[in-house]
C-alpha cells in the first residue's frame, strides 16, 4: 500500500484518529465498478477496529461489492481556512483518515444487531430508551418489509490519517479584512 505523500501533515496518534472516527458523521465509500470509480456517502460507526456501514439489499453498491469487494471509505471534516499575509500559504483546517479493506456483509445476526445498536447510539443518542432486540434487526433482514437492510463491515488492511490543525488566531472570519493580496 501506499503511505502518505505529504508526511508533514500525517497523523499518527491513534487515539485522536479513533476518536475522530468515532464522532465524524459522513463517510465516502469507494468501489471500482468494471473501470470506473464508484462513490457513495454514508452514515457509519467504527467499532472494534472495524467500519461498518448499512443500507438496503439492493441497488448498485450491493452489485458492484459482489463482483469486487475491494473498498476505500474516506472520512473527512474540514474546519475552516486558514488565513495568511502571503496568499499562497492560505490553507484549510481539517481531519481525514483512509481506510482500505474488503467489504464483507455481516451475516451473524449478534454482530448486525451490536453494528446496528451502536449506529443508533451515534445519530440518535438517548432517543430510544431500551436496546435494539435482535428479532427487530432479524425482520429488517428479511425481505418482509419490501427491501431487506444488510450490514457490511471493513476490516481495514490499511488506516492513513492526514491533518491540518486548527490555529484560532489564522481562522478566517467573514467580514474581517487582513493585508491586501501580495503586502507582507
């Protein structure tokens, strides 16, 4: 696999990447469909040093894993512009981890129903007030309800994690005027 090209802005704190994996809310999920790229945004949690993802039974991505399931999930969160006195050293505040595995459909019904409760967690927290029982995750399996919803999981073969940190003092602000383009 390859590394990071741009070294100085690679991160290599595990701690933080888990914890920004843990709260970021939006991933893009990578395929190769034939030659051409494939790519999905999805609501995911990380958990137990796996991606998983969720979704209905059908459609392309589920077609398109099948045939290949090589995957690349990208996760990133930009911060804000980081401003300057020289216009070419204006940068972005951001976070991003790669993560490179094989897409696999989660067939054990506890693990479905441990993926499902902890994605329940992230985007709904304290909404429902008792577990999600696994004979509701078994039905939403099933075809009953028109569309079966499976569970994929990447066992990442790869993690890379790239940043720009904030600096509060260069944070742009609209409205605040700093040197005219080309003064320093």
């Amino acid at each position: 696999m390859n590394s990071v090209r741009y070294q100085v802005r690679e991160c290599r704190d595990q701690e933080k990447i888990e914890q920004f994996l843990c709260t970021a809310r939006i991933g893009n999920l990578g395929l190769v469909d034939g030659k051409l790229p494939y790519v999905v945004p999805l609501n995911y949690v990380w958990t137990n040093g796996k991606l998983y993802f969720h979704g209905a039974g059908g459609g392309r991505r589920n077609q398109i894993m099948s045939e290949n399931p090589e995957a690349c999930f990208t996760v990133c969160e930009e911060y804000g512009t980081l401003t300057d006195p020289v216009p070419a050293k204006t940068d972005t505040a951001y976070m991003s981890v790669m993560i490179f595995g094989k897409a696999e459909l989660v067939s054990d019904l506890d693990e479905a129903t441990e993926v499902l409760q902890v994605m329940i967690d992230k985007y709904v927290p304290g909404y429902y007030n008792r577990p999600l029982p696994k004979r509701h995750v078994e039905k939403y399996r099933s075809s009953v309800y028109g569309s079966a919803v499976q569970v994929y999981r990447i066992e990442p073969s790869q993690v890379t994690a790239k940043e720009s940190p904030i600096e509060a003092d260069k944070l742009f602000k609209p409205g605040i005027v700093g040197t005219e383009a080309g003064e320093h």
